[in-house]
C-alpha cells in the first residue's frame, strides 16, 4: 500500500498546523473521515490502489483547498503533495 504525504500551507506559503485533510475521491471506496495535519503542516494519508486521489483540507484561520496526486501501481511512497488554502 502507498502512502501520500504532503504539506498544507496558507496564501503565503506558511504551514497550516490543525488543518482537516480528507479524501475527497479516490480510485475505491475509503472511511469518510478526516486526520489533522501536525504542527509543521504535514499529513500522510494511505492510499490502498493505484490510480487518481484528490485531497481536501480545511482550516477556520486560512481557508480550504485541494490537490490532485496519481498513485501508480507498485509504488510505496507517492510523490509529495501541498495543499494550498484560501479563502474563495
């Protein structure tokens, strides 16, 4: 199983401690639950299939956002990924 790792930073590019992240869709079904991210902005989110995730994230001090990652087949570690949040 791959892991995707990634960062969650505000407007200016800081890290967003306490932010929600979530799965947005993914290539099979997963728990509808959401894990903070740490003190440094950072997450890891498993990812049990290859194919395409997209990653939520949401904070009351610096808004939502969300990005895209393609997890292939073999792979156990994805690429990292920020996830940049504003208010829209």
């Amino acid at each position: 199983m791959a892991v995707i790792k990634g960062l969650v930073v505000d407007g200016a590019g800081q890290p967003v401690a306490g932010a929600a992240i979530y799965v947005i869709s993914a290539p099979v079904p997963l728990p509808d639950i959401a894990q903070l991210s740490g003190l440094d902005g950072s997450f890891a989110v498993a990812a049990p299939a290859p194919g395409t995730y997209v990653l939520g994230a949401r904070s009351d001090e610096s808004g939502s956002g969300q990005s895209t990652i393609a997890v292939r087949a073999g792979e156990e570690m994805a690429s990292e990924v920020t996830i940049r949040l504003s208010f829209q």
